[in-house]
C-alpha cells in the first residue's frame, strides 16, 4: 500500500516530537490501517464532515487525533494532519 504524507502532516509531525508525544503510538495505528485490519474501538473511528468530508479521524490517545483517508480501490493511504482538536479544528 502506497502511503502519502501531506505536508501539512509532515509539519505536524515535527510539532508532536516537540512535544515529546510517543511516537510509536502514530506507527502502530498507521501500521494497523495499511495492514487493513479493523481498528480497535478505543480509538473511536468516524467520518468527518463538511471540508473534511470523506476523511476519517481516530483518537490516537483522547486529544491527540490522526486525520486520513483509506482508498482502498487506489491501495492508498493519505495522511493530512495529526495533532489535538485545538490544532486541527
């Protein structure tokens, strides 16, 4: 699976380390999207709307959120932002 990074994700990225977030916590749920295997409920998948729309987010601990969109038909993964609501809402 082709994963893309958009550079507003890749921006992000640098804010978290700053933040001295744990990082694997990231690889292990990207890992489990491109693997395509179902997504624990903890981390509370949903749709978005609006601009968002047909993105999804998962809550990579409670205000740290991952926002992606899976094209399964393309075999991609695009990752647009991460960070905590107050970031990217």
């Amino acid at each position: 699976m082709e994963i893309i990074q958009k550079s507003r994700f890749l921006k992000d990225i640098k804010k978290i380390k700053k933040q001295n977030k744990k990082l694997d916590k990231l690889k292990n749920v990207i890992e489990t999207l491109v693997s395509k295997k179902k997504l624990p409920d903890k981390l509370k998948p949903h749709p978005l709307i609006g601009d968002w729309r047909p993105c999804w987010d998962i809550h990579i601990e409670p205000d740290w959120l991952l926002i992606y969109y899976l094209d399964k038909e393309a075999d991609q993964l695009t990752l647009y932002r991460t960070g905590s609501h107050a970031d990217l809402f």
